[in-house]
C-alpha cells in the first residue's frame, strides 16, 4: 500500500471515530499531543479540521483525544480539569494488557482474554478500541448530555466511576486489577494514530457494535448491579446485567428539569417544540389526549419520576384544566393517569439499548399507502400557478415586507443599530419612522434582541434621545444572559426565541447583530449560515412579521473616490444577500458639527424608496457621557451625489420602456460619467435587480425590472406604489 493511501486510510477512520463521538456535541474538542505536552482545541463543528490536523501530526507525535468536550478553548499549555467539561458523548473503560509498557502483573496476558472479559460484561460497549497496549471500550449515548452544572458534572463523573468499579469487581475473580480513573477530564488515544511508547503500533478499532444507550437506562443499569451484593457471583455464573436486575424497582430522577427539557428537545425536534411551545395536536388530528400522552412520552425518555414529568407538562401550552380532573374510581386525575402511562411505555422502550442489528428493514411502499396510514397528504401541496393573481406583500415602514428578513448592514460606527432603535421606538408608538420619511402606522409589537449592548446603554441612548415609544416594545439582552439562551446556531437559543416570538406575536422582530447571535457557527460558512437564515425566516413566515437582521460590512480597503456599498458588500457567506429578498445599507459621513446616515436599498423583490439620509448633531451633550440622539430627516436628492447615481437616474428616466445598451447610455449622457463608471453602476442595478440582463457580449442589452421602473419617480410614489 502506497504513503498515501495509507494516509488516506488513516484519515477516514479518525474521522469515524471523531464523528461518533462528537457529532451533536457543542463545545471545544480537545487533542492532545506527546512529546510536547501540548493541547489544540477545535470547534465541535470542525471535527473534519481537526482529523486532518490529527493525521498530519500521526507520524511523529502521540495523539489523544478528551472524552469530554470543553466549554472554551484554553491554551496550548491547558488541558482542562472536571470543571471545564461541557459535554459527554458516553463512558468509556480503559483496560490495560500486561506488557513491558505496564509493570503490574494482575492484568490480561493477551489481547484475546481482554477482548473475551470484555464480551462477558453486562453492557455491549459501542466500540473497541486497540490502543496499542491495552484496549478501550466506549459505551456511548442516544445522544450527547450536557455538563453545565457542578451537580450534573459531579453525577457524570458518578457514572463513569461507577462503570470503572463494575468492571474491576468482575475482573476480581480472574485475578485482575485494572485503572481505577473515572475522570471526565481524562484522554484517551485516537484510531488512525500510533502508540509510541516503544515500537510504533497503530491505534485501530477492532470491534463495532453499533450499540447506543439512553443515558437513564445506562445509569440504572450501573447504580442496581453495583448494589447488588451478589454481583461478582452472578456474573461468575454467566449471568447478564438484566438477568441481575429483572423486575427491579424504577429508578430515581437523576436530571435536572431543564436537561430533561433539553433531551426531549434534542431527540424530538420539531414535534416537541410544537407540541410544548404551541400546544399543536394537529399530528394527532386533533386529539388531544393522544398529544398529552405523546408529550408525557418525551419527558419519560430521560426521566421515571411522575412529580417531574408532570411539573414539566404544567409548563407547556398543552395544559388545561382537565389535566387535574379525576378520571378513575380509585382518585386518580387525568393527568396522574396520562403520566403513568407514558412511564411504562417509556421503560418498555428503552429496556434494551438501541443497536444496529435490531434496526428494521424499511420497507418500499407507495404514496398512496403512506396516505392512507395518515401521513402528510403530500398531493395537497401540489398547486397550480396564477400567473394574473396579484401579489401584494404587507411592508412595514414601506421598507421591510412581513413573512421574509430584511439585512440592514454597515461598517462599524455607521450607525445601523441607532437607526434600528429609532424604527423600533417609531413603530411601537404608532409614529411615522424618521421624522415622517415613511408612512405612518398604527402601533406594532416589537421583539428586539439586542446581542451588541447591555440594557443600561440602551436605556442611557432612549433616555438622552427622548424618542418616544410605546408598550409594544420589548427589548431582550443576549449578551446579558450569558451563555447560549439566545444563540440562534444553538438548538436552546432557538428554542428560546422561537417561544418568545409565540408568546409576544410581534409585527417585527430585530435582530442586533447577526454575528452577535452566532456562538459558534462559521460567518464565511454557506452550509453553517443557512439553516440560521431559514430560522429567520420560519419565525418571519409563521408569525407574519418582518424579521430584521444588522449585520456588519465585509472588511475592504476603500479609495478616496466614496464608492457606494453593494450587495457583494456584505459580511460573511454569500448567500445571506443571495436568499434574502430585501437589503439595505447604510453608510455614514462626517459634516461639520453632524454626522449623516444614509440609507440605501441595494436588493429588493418589491418597490422600494429612494435613498435618504437622517442626521445627529454632535457635541449637543445632556451630559459628561451621552449625547442627545436627535434624528432629523435630511432634504435628500437621491442618486445625485456620485457620478454613479447619476447613471441610475438617467436609466430610470430615459430608457423605461425599452432595451438599451452601455452604449446608449454613453451617449445621453455625453461625457459626463466615464465608460468606467457607467459599467460599474449597471452592474450595481443588475445586482440589485433593477435590471436584467438580455444577452451577453459587446452588444450586451439591459431591460428594466418593473421594480425598477417604480422606482424612478420620487420616494413617495415608490412607497406608495
């Protein structure tokens, strides 16, 4: 086998390895090297970064992995402790083979006597790992369980230890004695690397189960054999975890309320979130004893206790009062009933861990089976277009459309927060925003969630301005919440803004900013932006709000010629300017004693305003710390102010009704705009899409776009149109 396909190899089966440990997980991966002593922390959404950095490495170092991950990144010359773990993927046994490597002689002779003790112990582990001179069995969850509490570490820690104890008390009685380390913190050795204590051997896994455990039934399981005092006899005879424990009592609740929440969340996605934020029984055509159930179902995945289970059902939408009727001769309300239900269906269902090989085969049926075993009636979707149906889309301010985002973006200090502020306050009090650029309207409800400042700036900023606002604003402060409450690449954060959003039923929801927003997800990153982008626009189409995102301008050196900001401006992943339909920038500019903001739509499926610019005088201070926000709007010809704009208006003025070519617009203008500058500001309206182009080549002809075409009278008649 050639030096490549080696490294090739190699590198697949770290990243197997890699994704069956940390896929879902949040948090810092930690890798760790020998000789150096050094640690490298990747992003749990770089696992393919970080295997190709393992695999680099594999030739010359000893690599290990920590079986948590950590809450940040903590530095070359740092590990981490207990303290720092985030989350844990599973559990996992380290048994030592006796070699010259370990100088205790109680242990296993030979791979094949660990394998053999490893396949009488009363849990299948997910997979073995040869680590060189020992092995390692995993024992991984359903899905990963987050840490964040010292209760919840110190409860993890209690499992592992717990799993390290089983094995050592069944190992007693071949003589053994093997690591009594149960630390959350501890590392293991990487597959597709090499244990170079002595000869390089490589780090391979020899044994595949696919086995995975709800995380209850695994702490049960582990808590019952090691109380039983018979144990090391049993398992001399051959017995199995759930031959000790059969009939046994039901376990005790071990998690919190809100990692019960954030189980049920994580395994039933969008079924729990409509069920419990929204009381939907729609799934259930309306039943709503089946959805109660079915919700008491969720909690009882991760928890036995009734007291809990129906503490956390008092908290959804679904409750009423029928819940504490009673509904039995014996006094036992509905909702007592509905609880034990879902327990026993729950310990059922989880007795035995999930695995590969009970999996079933699917089988191949057609549409009209699965409609008619009561799925989604997919042939109801199918509608036939209008092409004379007229459209109108709802604009709020005349600048925003309800059901879709809007990006409202700028360099640092331009002023896109303030001016988002002012519109929010403007809206909430039934004024007409911007000292009456746009059309008043009746008060709206606003959700702002403002990551960028805290509460006493924003409070000191609507103090010193006086701007008015009314009831129906509602500011919530991320930065202020610390952690991941409103992150919305987090599944809470989501989860979080998605009930507010329920809950207040806003016209418009503002999110301040983007970047701010995002914990952990790739800014650059088109694959990690979009599913953000489409969470936007969930909570834009089903509430029938304008969802507003700031976000910043992408770095770029700009020359002295002030060239205006253009869709290619925006931060980050192309395709946040490509997937929304409406972008706006704003741009800023020093003027004597005041300081100008401008606002300019550079993308729009709808009609939108002219260009306009509002104003903020400086040094008119209230006091020693904040100025007077006053807003003026500013007398604005717009498009006038660069050569640039002066070729838009001559093509919105002189070529409304038919084709042309940069040609022609060379020559009504008759030299006073370079073919330079008359290129450039075609190419701005083809991006902003107020014009199309019909073919290509030196004779390249443009049509207008009835956008376009509404746009070139004044901002009122493209307002209103």
């Amino acid at each position: 086998m050639s030096c490549a396909t080696q490294k090739e190899k190699r590198l697949a089966e770290i990243r197997e390895f890699l994704g069956d440990l940390f896929d879902g997980v949040e948090g810092f991966v930690l890798i760790w090297t020998l000789p150096d002593r050094k640690s490298r922390f990747f992003r749990s959404s770089k696992i393919d970064e970080a295997a190709e950095w393992i695999n680099a490495q594999a030739e010359t170092k000893d690599i290990y992995v920590g079986i948590g991950t950590r809450e940040m990144n903590l530095g070359a010359e740092r590990r981490g402790g207990t303290d720092d773990v985030a989350e844990l993927s599973g559990l996992v046994l380290d048994l030592d083979i006796a070699s010259h490597c370990h100088s205790r002689a109680n242990l296993p002779a030979t791979e094949k006597e660990a394998t053999d003790f490893l396949s009488e112990l009363p849990l299948e582990p997910s997979f073995v790992v040869h680590s060189g001179h020992g092995l390692q069995a995993w024992f991984l969850y359903e899905r990963p369980i987050p840490v964040p509490t010292k209760s919840q570490k110190d409860r993890a820690q209690e499992m592992l230890k717990g799993l390290v104890d089983l094995a050592n008390r069944q190992a007693e009685a071949r003589g053994w004695k093997f690591d009594s380390v149960g630390e959350l913190a501890r590392v293991m050795r990487i597959p597709g690397t090499f244990n170079r204590k002595s000869d390089p051997i490589p780090v391979k896994v020899t044994r595949r189960s696919g086995s995975r455990y709800n995380p209850i039934f695994l702490e049960e399981k582990i808590r019952e054999a090691l109380r039983d005092k018979n144990v090391t006899a049993g398992l001399q005879q051959g017995s199995t975890m759930r031959d000790l424990v059969e009939g046994g009592s039901s376990m005790d609740a071990h998690f919190d309320d809100d990692i019960v929440l954030l189980f049920a969340r994580k395994k039933y996605k969008e079924d729990f979130t409509s069920q419990f934020y929204k009381g939907d029984s729609s799934r259930f055509s309306g039943d709503d004893s089946r959805a109660d159930l079915s919700l008491c179902r969720m909690f009882a995945s991760s928890s036995d206790d009734p007291a809990q289970i129906d503490r956390l059902f008092r908290q959804s939408a679904l409750m009423r009062p029928k819940w504490d009727e009673k509904h039995t001769a014996d006094g036992l309300t509905y909702g007592q009933m509905t609880v034990g239900k879902a327990i026993a269906s729950a310990r059922e269902s989880r007795e035995m861990p999930k695995t590969a090989h009970n999996s079933t085969r699917m089988e191949e049926i057609s549409v009209r089976q699965i409609l008619g075993k009561g799925g989604t009636d997919i042939l109801s979707c199918l509608k036939k277009p209008a092409p004379d149906m007229a459209i109108r889309t709802n604009m709020i301010a005349g600048l925003f459309p309800r059901g879709h985002v809007s990006i409202l973006f700028g360099e640092p200090g331009s002023g896109k927060s303030l001016i988002a502020q002012r519109l929010a306050c403007d809206l909430s009090a039934g004024l007409s925003p911007f000292g009456g650029y746009c059309l008043s309207e009746d008060p709206m409800k606003i959700l702002f969630l403002e990551a960028d400042c805290a509460s006493n700036l924003i409070n000191e900023r609507l103090r010193s301005s006086r701007w008015e606002y009314g009831k129906g604003l509602d500011f919530v402060y991320p930065l202020e919440s610390l952690g991941w409450d409103f992150c919305i690449d987090q599944e809470r954060g989501r989860d979080n803004i998605l009930a507010l959003a329920e809950q207040t039923k806003p016209d418009l929801v503002v999110m301040d900013t983007l970047s701010s927003l995002t914990g952990k997800a790739d800014e650059i990153s088109n694959s990690e932006m979009r599913p953000l982008f489409k969470f936007a626009m969930g909570i834009a189409s089903r509430q029938n709000a304008a969802v507003l995102v700031i976000h910043h301008a992408r770095k770029f050196k700009r020359d002295d010629s002030g060239k205006p900001l253009t869709l290619s401006d925006v931060s980050g992943a192309g395709m946040l300017g490509r997937l929304s339909g409406n972008v706006m920038a704003v741009e800023t500019r020093e003027h004597d004693d005041r300081k100008i903001f401008t606002l300019r739509t550079v993308k729009s499926w709808w009609p939108y305003p002219n260009e306009f610019s509002l104003e903020v005088a400086k040094g008119c201070w209230e006091d020693d710390t904040f100025p007077k926000l006053d807003m003026k709007l500013l007398e604005h010809n717009p498009g006038k102010t660069t050569k640039g704009g002066l070729v838009r208006d001559t093509v919105l003025n002189e070529f409304r009704d038919s084709e042309f070519t940069r040609r022609e617009v060379e020559l009504v203008l008759n030299g006073v705009a370079s073919e330079r500058t008359i290129r450039g500001a075609l190419s701005e309206m083809v991006e902003r899409g107020e014009l199309t182009q019909v073919n290509f080549g030196i004779s390249t002809r443009y049509r207008l776009n009835q956008m376009g075409a509404d746009s070139a009278g004044n901002g009122e008649t493209a307002l209103n149109a």
